[in-house]
C-alpha cells in the first residue's frame, strides 16, 4: 500500500514539475553515483549541465529518492545511472521516468555479460561494482558519449573529442596502477574490506578478495560472518583490512577485535573509496584520483 501511494504521488510531482526546464541550450543530465557524475562531466563538459544525486560517502545501496531529486530527474533530457540494480532503491523511479518518455540510460548497458562476475545474491545476477576495472570504464565512456552524441547531434563532435582524451587518461592509469600493483607479490595480494565491492579489482590485479558483507550493504554482516572472515585473516596471515568511506566502521573494527582476540595482529590499514568517490575538489573526488589513492593505500599496508 505504501508503495503504491509513493507512486501515485510521484506521478503528481512529475506532472507539477515536468514544466521547469531551464532554456539554456545545454543538456541537462542528471546522474547518480559520483563516480557516474564525474565520467558525465568529463564527457560533456561545458555543453552540458550535470545534477548528480549522490555525494562523497552516500552508499547507492540504500538510497532513496527525496522529492527534489524526483524534481531533478522530472527535468531531466537524460538520467545516467549505474544499473545492474546497484541503485535497487530507485529502480521503479526510473521505470517510472522511462513511461514518461524521459530518456534513461544504464551505463552498465556498456558491458557485455561475459564482461560481468555473476552473482546469485544480488538482485541482478551480477556484481554491480563495474568501475574497479579500468576497461569496463573506457567501454561505458565510449557508450555514454555516443548516448550525448545522439542526444545532441550538433554536439558529437566535441563529445567525441572529450572522450578520446579520457580514455588517453584512463589508459594511463591502468599502466600507472599495474606498476603499482607489481611490486606486491601475489600471495601477498589479499584484500579484506566492509562489503564485496572489489571484485572486479580483484580479477583485474590477481587478488584474493573477501567482503564482510556481501554486495549489497542493506543487511549487515552477523557473528558466523565475522568469525568465517576472522579465520581466512588467521590461515592467511593477512596484515591488513580496510574500512569503506561509504560503509559504518563498526563491523571492520569488531572483525579486528576478532582477530586480534586470538593473538594474531591486524591493523586497520586504511579507508577505501567504494561506492562513492571522495570530496569535490580532492584528487580521490575524481575516478582516476580515487583509483590511484586506493591502490596506494592497498600496496602500501599489505607489503
């Protein structure tokens, strides 16, 4: 009952807002997760006007659409969210945008499924953390800027242009990071952090990854959770674990204690950006930046 009075409502507030649309000649986008928001402004740069809705540390898992974002995506010519139900919370609004002829794209449409780790405890089938490999995120920038290009034809070239030069960029962060990640040897590369947001980074870098928690971080990890990860720690002689910005700490320091309990010493070895990239304005509130920052703080505490 509850919901369908939510969607009657939506439906009146997409009605009274549908109107408002500024006259500025630009394309206005309204976006997610920031790290959607920063491939989008990269993108469109000043030909476009870019609304996203989630900010450093905002975890997409459990975020629900206020009504001023419903205002947003109402007046949107585009919405480009992440997709493979990483956004589960919003899913009926953008069915809802979809039935009002709203263009809404999912970046995760940039992949083909042989690209994507399967998974059958999530609600798509597949793990939605697409970004922490770099050559899903240089498909989904030639896949968005051909959605900008047909949207804005007389703009096709200069998004065009935009994306080849990030992809020069994205190339030279996966040669910056593999060198990187060289100098820690394999049977060192063992990654333990709040929730399994780093699969694909696993897959990409040969590491062994354990979530506390599982995809999606609406339950919480329990005791046997705790305890299953407390032994891999134990048998692996793991140095280090990792909390997430947009993850509560608790459960990573309550696994620490765990370990710690049972005279084996693991440090907290520092705070990853997972979800949801840093601060506007810092080096890590940029997918590059945060690519970079992550894997240093990784190499760095498992040498």
């Amino acid at each position: 009952m509850k919901q369908m009075i939510w969607m009657a409502l939506l439906s009146v507030f997409f009605l009274a807002c549908k109107d408002a649309k500024p006259k500025d000649n630009k394309l206005h986008i309204v976006t997610t997760t920031s790290m959607i928001t920063d491939l989008v402004q990269n993108i469109g740069g000043d030909k476009v006007a870019v609304q996203g809705l989630m900010g450093a540390g905002v975890d997409p898992h459990l975020y629900k659409a206020s009504e001023g974002d419903v205002s947003k995506l109402a007046n949107a010519d585009i919405i480009i969210y992440s997709g493979l139900h990483l956004e589960g919370k919003l899913v009926e609004v953008f069915e809802k945008m979809q039935r009002q002829k709203i263009n809404t794209v999912a970046a995760s449409d940039a992949l083909d499924k042989k690209d994507l780790i399967g998974s059958t405890h999530f609600a798509s089938n597949y793990d939605p953390h697409i970004w922490f490999d770099v050559e899903n995120w240089e498909k989904i920038t030639v896949y968005v800027a051909n959605q900008l290009s047909a949207a804005m034809p007389e703009n096709k070239a200069y998004f065009q242009a935009n994306a080849a030069q990030y992809l020069l960029q994205l190339k030279a962060l996966k040669e910056e990071l593999n060198a990187e990640v060289a100098t820690l040897p394999v049977d060192q590369r063992r990654l333990v952090t709040a929730h399994d947001a780093f699969n694909y980074f696993g897959r990409a870098f040969q590491f062994d990854v354990v979530g506390l928690q599982g995809l999606s971080t609406a339950t919480e990890a329990g005791v046997q959770d705790v305890q299953k990860t407390a032994s891999y720690i134990i048998d692996h002689k793991v140095k280090s674990v990792f909390i997430e910005s947009s993850v509560p700490r608790r459960t990573v320091e309550a696994l620490q204690a765990a370990v710690n309990s049972k005279n084996h010493n693991v440090i907290i070895g520092g705070t990853l950006f997972s979800d949801a990239l840093g601060n506007p304005g810092t080096p890590e509130g940029t997918y590059i930046g945060m690519f970079k920052y992550n894997v240093h703080t990784i190499v760095n505490s498992l040498k």
